[in-house]
C-alpha cells in the first residue's frame, strides 16, 4: 500500500526560501515517489487566525495555489486544494476538540509566541493546531513533511488521535512528522539567531520571497549578517549562525554533499565570495518558478478549474472518515 503524504501552508504572505527550502521543495521530490500519495493544501482557514484583509488574503491565497504548480507540483500525479472548500477541515475540528484537552493547546510554543504579539489573541490562534490535526487526521496521513517549527503541532495530532482510538475504537492512523535533516530551520539573513519567518517578512533584509526580484534576492544576500571571521564551514557555533545559515540554503538548493559544498569555498577569498555563490544559486533555482507564475497566475478561469477538481478528490478520502468519526461519537448521519 502507497504510504499517503499531506501537508499544508498558509497564504499569509507570500511564501520564503525558509517555507521552499524546509517544505515545498520536499513535497515535489515526495509526489515523484511511486511509494507515496500526495495531498497538499493551501490552508486559508489557518491565516484567519489572525486578522487579514480579504481582498488580499483572496489575492494570496490565488497567488500560492498558482505558485504550486509553478514549483512543479502536479493535479494529476499530487491533490491540490483550499482548505475552505472542503468542509470536514472545519468540522472535523470541532470534533477534535472536543477530545482535545484545552491545556495541550496552551503549552503550544507557537501560540505562545505568537499570543504573546498580539493585543486581542483570538480564540482560532489557540485552536489552530487542532484544525491541523483535523487536516492531517481524516485524510489517513502516514506522513506530514515539515519545517521543524511545525514538529510540536504533528506531535499534538499524534496525541489526538491516540486519545479519539483510546476512547472511540481504532480509527485514526497516528501521522509521522518528517523533517528534513538540514533546512528544517531556514534562518533570517537580517538576524541568523532568529528564524525566518512570514511574520518577520515586513523586517527589511529578513526574507527572500520565492517570487521576488533577482536584484532584490542579491542584495537580500550580499547584505545578509555573518561574523567577522573569515572561516566559511558548517557550524553549530552562534557566533558563526550566519555563514552557516548561508551554506545550508545552498546544500539544499544545489543538492550537494555538505563536504563538496565547503570544497566548494575551500579557496574563497572571504564571505563576499561565499554571497555571490549562494545568490547565483537562489537566483537560478527560482528563476523558472517566477516565470511560470506569472503565466500560471494570469489564467485566473484554469485555476479555479483545478481548485475545484482538487477539492472533489479531497473530499471524496475525508468524507468517508467524517462520517465514520460522528458515528462513533454518538451522532445520527443525515
Ligand atoms: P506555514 O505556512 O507557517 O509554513 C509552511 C511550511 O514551511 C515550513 N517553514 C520553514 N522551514 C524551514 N525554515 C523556515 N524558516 C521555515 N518557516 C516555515 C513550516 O514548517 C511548514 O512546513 N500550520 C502550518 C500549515 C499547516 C499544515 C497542516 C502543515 C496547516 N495544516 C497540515 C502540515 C499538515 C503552517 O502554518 O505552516
């Protein structure tokens, strides 16, 4: 049996090298596995959770579909949706939580983060890892690619739905996190302590959007903050968070061994050396993907058509366990 994929990402901004690199990318390489059977979403019910403009958030969340299909990812090889178009994301989460102890949620770190930047916190920001467990669970998930900030959430899906099978029977399939082993954590290049993130994205020099400008994306790198060593390896050292940074992004973009990467700038003559290299390299990796979007984006009838076939596919595998849950927990099926 194919071992089946999910994964989802917010139209909150417009996506970073952090999202590509940690996530996306992964998901392109996972939908050309004839092992597996991928589904992913573009969660617009998630960027409610804090307040947005509806005309842009409906801008966006155009623009990111679009933007699947330009990083290569296929409606017919891989199911491609909107959250809100399926309807067992919503209610399926109500049903979670009510098995979904309220302490779990406010342990979350990112809710504690983000709670923590907001003047109203609004009940959805607490529950929203709940609509994630939703998203993952009724689709019988084997495996959820992710960045390493979205580990503690998967986990909490994994703890939901070891309690709903407790209490109701075996039901749900317990979901594996699989993070990457390096690029899990992109970090900002205005501040590589910090991780790069889409809240920070206002912060000048923080991000590179996946669609931005090559002159924006080189200068974004040549000023990128490092140290003022001289020494350009991989490390673990904070001091050198920066360089480190740099080289993961071009690890994960060119696809090369970390020992050939450092070859690579074993005779460089300092950091400018190693900036150029690396914003070669987003430059090239990106360079199709903003092509392709622009033509993608511009047939406005053709997405929506795909929005639709993806939503059919979606609901046709979480209708079924919908059903089965309000079941088993007492509901009578209309
Ligand atoms: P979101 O939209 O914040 O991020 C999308 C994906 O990008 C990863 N990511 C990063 N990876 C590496 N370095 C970074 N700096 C970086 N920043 C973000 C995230 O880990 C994520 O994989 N709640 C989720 C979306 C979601 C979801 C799901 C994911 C909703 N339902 C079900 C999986 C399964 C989120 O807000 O991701």
């Amino acid at each position: 049996m194919k071992r089946r994929v999910f994964s989802g990402i917010q139209p909150s901004e417009m996506i970073h090298i952090g999202n590509y690199i940690g996530a996306v990318k992964r998901w392109v390489e996972s939908q050309n596995d004839a092992e597996k059977e991928n589904i992913f979403c573009v969660v617009d019910l998630h960027a409610l959770t804090v307040p947005q403009d509806p005309h842009a958030l409906r801008e966006r969340t155009l623009e990111l579909m679009a933007l699947f299909l330009a990083v290569g990812l296929d409606p017919d090889k891989s199911i491609l949706f909107l959250q809100s178009h399926v309807s067992v994301h919503a209610e399926g989460a109500w049903l979670l939580n009510c098995v979904t102890p309220e302490g779990w949620l406010k342990k979350m770190t990112q809710y504690k983060d983000k709670s923590a930047k907001q003047e109203t916190v609004l009940t959805g920001l607490l529950d929203y890892p709940v609509l994630m467990a939703a998203d993952i669970l009724f689709y019988d998930v084997h495996e959820v690619p992710v960045g390493e900030d979205q580990k503690q959430h998967v986990e909490l899906a994994r703890n939901i739905a070891e309690r709903f099978n407790y209490h109701y029977g075996e039901t749900f399939i317990v979901p594996e996190p699989m993070i990457a082993a390096s690029g899990a954590r992109i970090m900002g290049l205005d501040d590589p302590t910090a991780k790069m993130s889409k809240s920070s994205a206002h912060i000048k020099g923080h991000v590179i959007r996946l669609l931005d400008d090559p002159k924006d994306i080189e200068r974004t790198i040549m000023r990128s903050k490092t140290d003022s060593g001289s020494e350009i390896r991989f490390s673990k050292d904070p001091e050198k968070a920066g360089v480190n940074n740099l080289l993961t992004i071009y690890h994960a973009l060119t696809g090369k061994s970390k020992e050939a990467v450092e070859q690579d700038f074993a005779n460089a003559r300092g950091y400018g050396d190693l900036k150029k290299a690396v914003a070669e390299v987003v430059i090239a990796s990106t360079e199709q993907i903003r092509v392709r979007h622009r033509d993608i984006i511009s047939d406005r009838a053709e997405l929506e058509r795909l929005m639709k076939l993806g939503a059919d596919k979606a609901r046709a595998i979480s209708e079924p366990r919908l059903r089965d849950v309000k079941k088993k927990m007492g509901l009578i099926l209309g």
